[in-house]
C-alpha cells in the first residue's frame, strides 16, 4: 500500500525523507531536533509554563504581601536598635541571625531568625515599621532573596513540581536538553531560510512566510518564534543547570578549580581564631572557644554597624549578619533585590564600629560576576519589573514554539486506507553516515563530553539512540509485517 501525507506536501529542504540525504550537519541536526522535540519538550514546556508564573512571583508577592512589604512614609526612622529590639520582642525564643534595613522608603526593616521548625534556606522574619519600630508581622523567608511563602511556592513548583529532590531531575533534564534543542532548530531554519527565501538577509530568521500554507506556514512560525525566543532560552538554559543536582555538581567542582567560586568576607576578627577551627568534638587545650556575647549588646552595636558599612562604600539594601560570639564581626552584604547589580560586603568589629574586612564587587572574578548576572536575572530580579516582563514574554513564546512543534508533528503522521498511525513519522535514518566525517567525529566527541559533563543529557541521548536502533531493527522485518 501506498504511504500519503494528509498535510499539504512540502519541497522544502528540510522535509522531504525520501531525498538522498546531503554529506552536510543538516541530517544529523534535524534528527537530533526530532527526537529531543519530541520526548523531552514535555518537561521543557511545563519548566515553561512555570517559568512563566516563577517569572512574574515578585510581582506577585508585592501585591499580595502589601500588609508585610509596605507602610506608610513617616518623617524620620527609629534607631535600627530599636526596631530590631521590638522585632526580637515578638520571637524571643529564637536566636536573632540577621537584620535586613528598610531598602527603600515606604518599606519594612526585616528581623530574621533561625527556626529549627523550618526547612533548608528558610527564615523566620518578623517584618517592623521602620518609622514607628512597631512590629506589622511575621512570615517564613526562603532564600537569598527573602521570598516569602507564595513566590517560595512558586520557586519550588517551577524547581522540582513539590515532588522533593527526585523532581528536580524534571527542571534538569529540560536545562540540559533546551540548549540542543534550540541550536539544533536555528542550523534547521538557516537551511531552510536559505533555501526558500530570494534574498540572503538574516531579517528573514525572523519574519514567518505568510505565503505558505497548512504545515508549510505552522513551520516558518515555529522557526521565527524559535529565533526569537533563542538568545533567551540559551541564558536559562546555561543559569538553569547551575541550579541541578547533576550538573550542577560539576559545575561547581569546574568553578572550584578555575577560582571562579563566589568570594565571601571574612568574619574573623584580627586576632581570633576562625570559628570553624572550634567545630568538632575535640579542642586544642591552648585555644578555647570564643565566649558568647549578649544578644542584647549585639542589637545596641548595630547602628554604628550600618553606619560604619555606609560610610565604606555599602551603599546598596544590604543585610547584616549578627554573630553569635566575640571573635566574630558583624557581615553586611548588599542584598540580592531588584535594582541591585553588586554584591559588595564588608565585615565590621562591633565592639569598635572599625571595618576589618571588606570585598568589593568589583574584585569578584568574572566568572563570578557572570554567574551572579545570571541567577538574578533568571529569577527576574535584574531589572525589576522589565526583567519579569521579558521572561513572561518569552516563556509564552517558548510554550507555542513547543505547541506549534507538536501540531507540525501529528499533521505529518502518514494515512492508511485501514486509518492514520498517532503522531508523525521520523526523518529519514542514517543521519550519521550523512554526516562528514570530520564533522561526525567532533559530533560523537562532543556528545560524549557533554554527556559526561551534564549526565541527564547524555543518558536521555544514550535512550533516544536505543529507540532509534529498535524501530531500525523494526523496520528490517520481513516483507508482509509492518
């Protein structure tokens, strides 16, 4: 029996199987789009789609937090102390770990404490008027960001759907795959451009073909969306593994050893000894521990703390990190909140208001700095509402390239005078062979590397070739079978 397409059918270089297959990358990478496109867009379309709402949280947050987040601008503010006394007052049965001052006016100074009740990268925050230092409430904050329970719902359903940390390999092997996916469809509608288009102008990437028509037109939207979308999807891609449980630990070790790592300031007063070296159960009989100070003269110490940090060049929100023992200073870091491109930080003895250490954003390597550009904006904090914006955009746009993707494929599936198979036939086999060999070389190199480095992804490409080599085998069947 004869095989038909039910789409009207399409010459375009890119769609015609039964064409001896061109010594160029092109086989290879529209296979390759196939299959990614087909099995890992699910999880590449639900990390979209809660992309989309992750991207817009702060927003979020702001409207439905107002009570928490917001108060009336009053003349002067109260003394940090104060404010931090009455927060205190409200939990005094945990420990005080940090003061984050009001950003901004208008807005609440948080008093953040360690909650055993709680879980990993969460706070206890009570959040105080800075104009009156009364208290307006409290709430769990999740993170360097201080998200509070609903953007932290969000966070974790786009991270790991609420499954725990066997969901996070969902979000992983959408990260690791978005990059192929994408690259490999951009050397697609090059060709394809190319091929169609009279004039040779990379404009036309982006424009659909109005005059195609049925799949031909689902296509040309498909590719310029694509385009589109590209640059946006490399970045999250990129910031998305450094978030993984797989990659991400390779990413870290790869860090460790080229001195990308994040620096921190030392708090370690001049004299003392580090606090990690009191740890364990054993202690030199020539090194006692520091003792405690009171909280009560940590909270006086903090106004000539932020003053002392002001004065060094912490002119950005920060958050003050309060220590727990004499031979620690206060930390104040500026905070990661929309607006705030730096990171500086400094260390302050509170006992003297003397800055004893301090770590310029600008001394940070630049892989450091790359990366912290990019989890911020990943988490739609760079720019503010702009940067929200823009992920909202292009997560939408994402969720209908994969949408168009799919129709393309069920509209290509062959018809049957018994009926039509589900889904779309494959493109032609031996994508491989296809190849130059130089280029197929570097390809198989590059697979194994990448494979090595990002694990999902190379064990997700090990199954795609399985699958490929068994409907290979299928279709050797003797004549008669289907």
């Amino acid at each position: 029996m004869s095989v038909t397409d039910v789409s009207p059918p399409d010459t375009s270089p890119d769609d015609v199987p039964e064409r001896a297959p061109r010594r160029t990358l092109h086989p290879l990478a529209l296979r390759l789009h196939f299959y990614a496109g087909l099995f890992v867009a699910p999880f590449i379309l639900i990390a979209a789609v809660t992309g989309a709402l992750y991207a817009i949280s702060p927003t979020l947050e702001a409207l439905t937090s107002k009570d928490l987040l917001r108060v009336p601008v009053g003349a002067t503010e109260a003394p940090l102390a104060e404010q931090v006394r009455n927060g205190v007052a409200v939990r005094p049965d945990l420990t005080l770990v940090a003061v984050a001052p009001a950003p901004a006016p208008g807005e609440t100074t948080r008093v953040l404490f360690a909650d055993p009740t709680l879980g990993e990268s969460e706070r206890r925050a009570v959040f105080v008027n800075p104009y009156t230092a009364e208290p307006v409430g409290e709430s769990t904050v999740y993170g360097s960001s201080g998200a509070l329970p609903l953007r932290t719902w969000i966070d974790q359903l786009h991270r790991n759907l609420h499954l725990g940390e066997p969901g996070r390999l969902y979000s992983e092997l959408a990260a690791s795959w978005l990059w192929v996916v994408t690259l490999a469809g951009l050397v697609l509608w090059i060709r394809r451009v190319r091929a169609r288009r009279a004039r040779n102008s990379a404009a036309w990437l982006l424009a659909p073909d109005s005059a195609q028509r049925g799949r031909n037109r689902l296509l040309t939207w498909h590719g310029a969306l694509g385009t589109w979308v590209l640059p946006m999807a490399l970045v999250l891609s990129a910031t998305g593994m450094t978030w993984s449980t797989y990659a991400g630990a390779n990413i870290e070790e790869l860090r460790a050893q080229l001195s990308w790592t994040t620096p921190a300031v030392s708090s370690t007063l001049p004299g003392a000894e580090p606090a990690h070296e009191h740890g364990g159960d054993h202690h030199d009989a020539g090194h006692a521990p520091a003792a405690e100070i009171d909280p009560a003269t940590r909270i006086a110490e903090l106004d000539a703390v932020l003053a002392a940090a002001r004065a060094d060049g912490i002119t950005q929100p920060a958050e003050i990190a309060v220590p727990s023992d004499a031979g620690q200073a206060f930390t104040v870091k500026e905070r990661r909140i929309p607006g705030t491109y730096t990171a500086d930080a400094v260390a302050v003895d509170g006992a003297t208001g003397q800055v004893t250490d301090r770590l310029p954003y600008a001394e940070w390597p630049l892989m450091a700095k790359l990366a912290n550009w990019g989890i911020q904006f990943h988490m739609g904090l760079m720019f503010g509402l702009l940067n929200q914006l823009l992920l909202l955009v292009s997560m939408v746009g994402l969720s209908a390239v994969i949408l168009l993707g799919y129709r393309m494929w069920w509209r290509r599936r062959p018809a049957r005078a018994t009926g039509r198979t589900l889904g779309g036939r494959a493109p032609r086999r031996g994508a491989l062979r296809s190849t130059p060999l130089p280029l197929a070389v570097a390809a198989v190199v590059a697979a194994l590397l990448v494979g090595w480095f990002v694990p999902l992804f190379g064990l997700s490409l090990l199954g795609f070739l399985a699958v490929d080599v068994l409907l290979g085998q299928l279709r050797r069947a003797p004549a008669g079978t289907d």
